[in-house]
C-alpha cells in the first residue's frame, strides 16, 4: 500500500468521505485543507476568522495561510504516511509543496483525480448542506476549480503519478475502485 497520496478532483467528487474510510482503513493521516480550516473557523481563532468571509463565498484562501497549515500537520507526522485532501489547489501550492516534501525526503506516491460530471457534483453539493454549498457559491467553487485547480492535473501527469478513477456509483464502490489504483 502507497501511503503519501494526495487526492485531487472538484468539490461534491467525495474526496472527504472516501479520503477518510482510506486512511482508517490504513493508519495513514488525513489532511484536509477544507476540514482544518473549518475548525479554526469553529474555534474564532485569527486565522479562521482570515479564512471565514473567503471560504463562504467558494474563494480559495490565501497560497500562505494553507501552506503554514500543512507544513506544521506534515512536520508534527513525523514520518508516517498522509493522505492530502484539497491540498494543493493551485499551481504554486503544488511547488510550494514540491519544496517541502523534498526538504522532508518524503516523494509523494500517487495522485489520485476523482472525476464526476457537473451535473453530479451540483446535486451532490446542493444536498449536503454546507454554510458554503448554495448554489451560487457551488458554481463559483466550480468555477475556481476549472481555473486554479485543474492545471495541477497536468502537472501531476507530467511527473508520472496520475491515475483517474470515476467517482460515479455507491460509495462501496468508489472504495473498491480506488484501493486498487493505491496497492
Ligand atoms: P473543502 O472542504 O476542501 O471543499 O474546502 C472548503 C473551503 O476551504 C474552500 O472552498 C476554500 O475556501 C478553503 N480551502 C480549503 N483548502 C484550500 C486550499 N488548499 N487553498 C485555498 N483554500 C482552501
């Protein structure tokens, strides 16, 4: 089993739900951007009182603020295996990460893209329910997706370790789905 995994695919794909059965299944961390900055956000510290007012209108907040998150989670690990969820979505994240996993001789082994239609991810959105998942939020996070996000696909196909699963289906199936492209 590969156990530094990063997941990349648009918001309503199920990167949160299937990143955490994945990780419990295999004693590696999860790292969610989305699920640390909501804490802070929950907890009124400085930096989730930063972030709140972004993440509400579906923006990305700042390249810096997320990079101090994940380089303390990461260092804090010690070593052990992660799974990144949400993390990077823009192209300097990405070297900015790059930089950071070179410095802690940890090479990433395998990006996975979860792929889903539109169609799909706004019905799925729509109906969990989120502070940041009205519609008008929804299309604009799609929207920062398409322009931010989405090169890192490329990116990560450059460096030979994409492999794309179809999100489509029951949960269960997902799962089966993906412990296959990861052993
Ligand atoms: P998520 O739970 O991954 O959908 O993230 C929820 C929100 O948190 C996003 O819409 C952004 O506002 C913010 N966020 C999460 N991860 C990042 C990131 N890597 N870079 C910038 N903003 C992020």
């Amino acid at each position: 089993m590969k156990s530094r995994l990063l997941f990349l695919g648009p918001p309503g794909a199920g990167k949160g739900t299937q990143a955490a059965r994945l990780c419990q299944a295999h004693g590696i961390k999860h790292l969610s951007t989305g699920d640390l900055l909501r804490s802070e956000v929950a907890a009124g510290t400085a930096l989730g009182q930063e972030a709140e007012a972004v993440m509400n209108r579906g923006e990305l907040v700042s390249d810096a603020l997320v990079l101090a998150i994940v380089e303390s989670q990461m260092k804090a690990l010690n070593g052990g295996g992660w799974l990144l969820d949400g993390f990077p979505r823009t192209v300097p994240q990405a070297e900015a990460l790059d930089k950071l996993l070179s410095e802690l001789q940890q090479p990433i082994d395998a990006v996975v893209l979860l792929e889903l239609d539109d169609g799909v991810l706004i019905e799925r959105l729509l109906a969990r329910g989120r502070a940041d998942d009205t519609e008008a939020v929804i299309r604009n996070r799609l929207e920062v997706y398409r322009d931010k996000t989405a090169p890192l696909i490329d990116f990560y196909k450059a460096k030979g370790l994409l492999t794309s699963i179809e999100a489509q289906g029951s949960m269960d199936a997902i799962a089966e789905r993906l412990e296959k492209s990861f052993s």
